[in-house]
C-alpha cells in the first residue's frame, strides 16, 4: 500500500468514525471522547494556519497560508456528514453577515471532490460560501483532531484563536460573541 493510499485509509476511517449519518450525532459526539465537541476550545491558540493549497471546481487554488491581513473562520466539512450539512446555512449567514470583517472558508474533506462538492453547492445556492477542497485530506492532518466538522478561527496575522470540532450552532448569541471579541483584538 502506497503511503498516499495508506494516509487517505487512516483519514477515511477517522471521518467515518467521527461523523456518520448512520449514527446519532450524540453518539458521533461520544466516539469521539478525548475531544471537547460542540465548544469553544482555546488549546491550540496561537498555531499558525496551515499552508495548505484547497481548490474550488473550476480549477482556481487557494493558498491558506497567504490569507493575511482579515480573520479567517476556517470550516472543515464533507457532504456525508450530517452535522457539517446543517452547519453549512448558518456558516453562509455567519459569511454574509460579517463580508469584509471576516472570511468564511470551508474547506470540503470529500475525496471525490468536484464530483460531490460542485452539485452539493449548486444545490444549496450558498450567497457567500465558496466551494473549497481538499481532496487529499491535508487539512485535516495540519489541524488535527479528526472530528468533522472542524471549524477554526484565525486571527489577520494567520494564528489560532479558538476552534470548535463538532456540531455547533453559529446562529447563536454565544457564536457572535465568541467572533466579536476575537476579531476585535
């Protein structure tokens, strides 16, 4: 087995057992037990945001690591995931509701990428998200913990602030708190 072939297993068998339709998300939650879901999580502040290039359909890159200058809410999300489907509405709120104060980016863990990713977009009809990939799952590796979804904020100089792996709900008043003071700083 290639290296490539054998770390795609590893981060297939992580999602699956991190986030899957067939299993509740309280029991999702659970198999996950070393790892805070559904909070704010601090312990990871101040690691820098990993340069990873993502790539949307049409063949235009993103480099993470060039994202300087404006906060980054960076979400880590895979069609097949329940929990990472019902976020994806309140993320494109969050996107539209802070344009210009802070950039949403969600970055599709999908191995068959435009393939899944392309149709689930034109589907939804997001107003702010764009369809970001990362096919090869390098995110998933730079940020480690291996619960989907994964969402982490970075500051303008590409340093952690917070993240939330698990399900979360970004509408709340606790979420724009949580954005406000950090992108305040």
């Amino acid at each position: 087995m290639s290296r490539t072939s054998f770390t795609l297993a590893i981060v297939l068998g992580l999602a699956v057992a991190a986030c899957d339709r067939g299993t509740s998300e309280d029991a999702q939650e659970s198999s996950a037990s070393s790892v805070p879901t559904g909070e704010i999580d601090t312990s990871e502040a101040g690691a820098l945001m990993p340069a990873v290039n993502l790539s949307n359909p049409d063949g235009r890159t993103l480099n993470l690591g060039a994202l300087q200058g404006t906060p980054v809410l960076l979400n880590l999300w895979a069609t097949w995931c329940a929990p990472c489907v019902k976020e994806m509405p309140l993320l494109d709120d969050l996107a539209s509701e802070y344009d210009g104060r802070l950039r949403v980016v969600t970055a599709s863990q999908d191995m068959q990428g435009a393939e899944k990713v392309a149709p689930f977009f034109a589907e939804k009809g997001y107003a702010r998200l764009e369809p970001w990939m990362d096919p090869e799952n390098e995110l998933s590796f730079a940020i480690g913990g291996g619960v989907m979804p994964t969402t982490v904020l970075y500051d303008g100089a590409g340093q952690e602030i917070w993240r939330v792996q698990g399900d979360y709900d970004w509408s709340s008043e606790d979420a724009r708190a949580a954005i406000d003071a950090a992108i305040a700083e």
